[in-house]
C-alpha cells in the first residue's frame, strides 16, 4: 500500500493524492493547478498517471482547486467512478461546465482580439459526461470504492457538500486506516455546520496546512468589518468590488449583508451578484437546507436567505457590462475567487484604478493569482494583457476563509488522533499538504511540538503504509 503526493505538495492548488493498494489505484481529488499561466497549462495538462491505470476517485469537496481536472480525466478517456458527497455533485454540475464555460469564452476574447491564448483544456460536453460517472452519497456511511478500499465522509465545514474522507485498505491480512481532511473549514460560519473531525484513528492523516501559521480575526469581527467597508467605500462615492468564489463564499457574504442590512448597518446600496455560476450555486444551496447550521439566527427566523431588497443577480453578458457603466456607489461580488477568470476581471480592469473604490480580498489567494498580485498591492496589474494601476484601496478580511487557521487545524487532527486512542491506536503520522511552505513548515514545528511525526512531501514523494 502506497501513497503518491501528486498536487497541492508544498503548494494550494492541485489537490491530488494516488493511493495504490494491491493492483487497484485510486485518486483523491484531481484539481486545477491555478497560478502563472503558463506553468499551470503545463501542470493541468500533465496527468498524473495514465486514465487506464485509475480505478476509482474520491472526492473531497467542489471547488476548482480540487475538483477541476475532472473532466480533463474524463476527456481522456477516463470511465470509472467518481465518488462525492451529494450536495458536491449537485455543486460539480454547475462549477465544471462554469469553468469549461470561462475557458472557452476566456479564449474567444483573447482570440477576437489579437492576443496569444491557449485551447481550452476541457469544454462543457466534458463536464457533462463528468457528471454521468459522479454518485452522491450521504456522510457517515460507508461505500466500496474499488476492491480493498473502502470510504466514509465525515463534515469538513468548508463549502457546501465539503467533506473530509476515511479511508481503510486491506491487502492480504494488512488494513490501514487513511485520513485526508480535505479543506477544513472554521467554526461558526454563516450558513454552513462546523467540521466535524473522524472519529476511530488513523495510521495516516493527510491535513491541509493552507494558514498552519497564522490565525484568523473572529467571523463575527469580518461581519463587522464588511459593513465598515461598505459605509466607508459608499460615502467616498465608489463601489466594492469582491473576488469571490461562487460557491460557499458569495452566499456567506450576501447572508452577512443580508443580516448587516436588517440591522441598519449599511447603507442602502445595490449588491450586484454578478456570477451566473453563484445565482445557480444559491439555487444548489436551496435545495440541501439539510447540511445548514440550524443554531444560527438568520436561518431560524428568515424565509429566504439570500434575497432581500438591496440585492440583484444579474443574468446576461448584457446586465454585467452594463455595471461599469453605472454611476453611484455599489456592491460588486463575482467569480472566480483568485480573480484569475470570469466576470470579476472586467470590473478590476474597470475599477482598479480608481481610488474612490475598494477591493475586499475575503479568501486565500495562492502564488501567481492576479488576486494575489492584488493582495502584495502591486503598483500595476495585468488584466486580460493590459497594464492596470492599482488604485483602489486594498482591504483584507480573514476572518472569511472557509479555511481553518492553525489553532483550528491542530484541534482537528489531535481530535483525530484521540478518537482513535480508545481503539488502541497510536499517534498517527502526518503529512501536510495544500500549503505554502512558511504555512507548512510552522504548523509541522506545532504538530512536532505535540508528538506528531510528520512530514511535508514534496511532489512525487511516494510513502509505503
């Protein structure tokens, strides 16, 4: 039995792990690499191992970083199974076809006007047929993912669906129990349960690291700070434009504006929802008031979470342009979250140079992202190929990751191994992925500093179970 680090190994994006047990190979997650242009092409298009050689893939949640490359793997010929929770093939049906959507569009702009731009690596009939080989299943039951592996998924709290995963592998008379966290999320959110950490042990554990070395401002605390912003950003005359991913992060930014609204925190300006993948992705939440946090107080008391009268969900190409045009101070929230695609990126271009506007980073931006470039407050921007002056004022709320910080994530993988104390399970060693290396190397110090043994692999390392 051996696992293989394939992506998000000392980096965030790519989400990729190969587990080989006996004759059977299985992934967990197969995401887009996102960063420099270039270099991501080269990663997305490189597979990790030949589409005849995988039996089976797990998947953890629906965000493009782990769920992108799906149907990459499908338009190669892959034609097995593709494990998810049911609210993340829900979730894959709209994010897949959005992202073919982006890509395709993306490169018929850069094509009408004149500029280098690669093929599409997928397009929207592979998302489709990606779908066809998805099966949702509940959390806390197992399923048979191929023969000698079998899975259960526990809550990770980070988006919608989102689910951490235990694996146990038998080959002969030898079973292992795997742990991989997926991305866990924090307690307390808006709109979403908190993580719920597996109980039984683990001989393995696979824990993301993505803030292993800082902690987050309270979820409380960015509630407040979002409605500064908008008074402040509002009174100067401009808009606030938020980068923000469709799914799970717009909804819990228009639940909190919804709450500051009620409230008489903000003014009564627009909030334009200008993401056709999150007007969609808000229906998707709809339908899965299952996996809400019924303790919270706007979902006990409100009808309709996501609609009240200062927001507006624009639909076509036609109403998003048509934005930049507006006078008048506003709410802009749209896709993607790293501002690397989609909507977002015409209204940067827009709106970045002008100092009376606000841009509100609210999530993790990894190396190489324009949303990243936004964060450093680069004196210039490049968007779709132009310089931009970045004028804007620049604000930072953490206190919306969905990522756990690193109080949170050592609770969770020491709650892990406690779980598994009662069945006379050891300490379980550790391998920190989905991190930067500042991130990685200070959370493995903490985890040393309590008796873990872990390690930070790097990509291709391949450990024996």
């Amino acid at each position: 039995m051996h696992i293989e680090f394939s992506g998000a190994a000392q980096e965030v994006t790519g989400s990729c792990h190969i587990l080989r047990v006996g004759t059977r190979t299985v992934l967990l997650d197969c995401g887009l690499f996102q960063g420099r242009r270039s270099e991501s092409r080269e990663k997305n298009l490189r597979l990790p191992l030949p589409v005849e050689d995988i039996d089976a893939i797990v998947l953890s949640h629906a965000h493009i970083d782990h769920a992108g490359r799906l149907p990459y793997l499908v338009a190669q010929g892959y034609q097995g199974t593709i494990w998810a929770t049911s609210a993340t093939r829900d979730l894959c049906a709209l994010m897949l076809a959005d992202s073919a959507h982006i890509q395709e569009k993306d490169a018929e702009f850069l094509e009408r006007h004149g500029r280098p731009h690669a093929e599409p690596l997928y397009r929207v009939e592979d998302a489709t047929r990606t779908l066809e080989q998805m099966i949702g299943m509940p959390y806390r039951k197992w399923f048979e993912v191929t023969d000698g592996v079998r899975a259960m998924y526990t809550e990770a709290g980070h988006i919608l669906g989102s689910a951490s995963v235990v694996l146990e592998l038998q080959e002969g008379a030898t079973t292992r129990r795997v742990v991989f966290s997926g991305d866990i999320g924090r307690h307390d959110l808006p709109i979403i349960r908190n993580p719920e950490p597996p109980t039984g042990g683990a001989d393995v554990i696979l824990c993301e690291s993505t803030y292993g070395n800082r902690d987050h401002e309270s979820v409380e605390g960015a509630r407040d700070e979002l409605g500064r912003v908008v008074r402040e950003t509002a009174a100067r005359g401009g808009r606030v434009l938020i980068p923000a991913f469709a799914v799970g992060r717009t909804q819990e930014l228009v639940y909190d504006l919804h709450a500051l609204h009620r409230a008489g925190k903000i003014p009564s300006v627009p909030i334009f929802i200008d993401s056709p993948l999150a007007t969609a992705a808000t229906s998707v939440f709809a339908m899965h008031p299952e996996v809400f946090d019924q303790g919270e107080h706007l979902i006990r008391h409100t009808d309709d979470l996501f609609d009240f009268p200062l927001v507006k969900f624009t639909r076509d190409v036609s109403e998003s342009k048509a934005l930049n045009a507006q006078r008048g101070p506003m709410v802009i929230i749209a896709a993607s979250g790293m501002a690397e695609s989609g909507r977002i990126l015409h209204h940067l271009r827009a709106g970045a140079s002008d100092a009376r506007n606000t841009i509100l980073i609210v999530g993790f931006m990894a190396e190489h992202t324009l949303g990243r470039r936004i964060l450093e407050q680069r004196r210039v921007i490049r968007i779709f190929g132009e310089d931009v002056d970045l004028a804007a004022e620049v604000t930072v709320l953490n206190g919306y990751s969905a990522h756990a910080d690193r109080t949170e994530l050592h609770a969770w993988v020491r709650a892990v191994r406690d779980g598994g104390r009662a069945d006379g399970r050891s300490t379980p060693r550790v391998f920190l992925v989905h991190g930067e290396q500042p991130a990685q190397t200070a959370f493995a110090e903490q985890l040393r500093a309590d008796h873990f043994s872990v390690d930070i692999p790097a990509p291709g390392m391949v450990v024996t179970l």
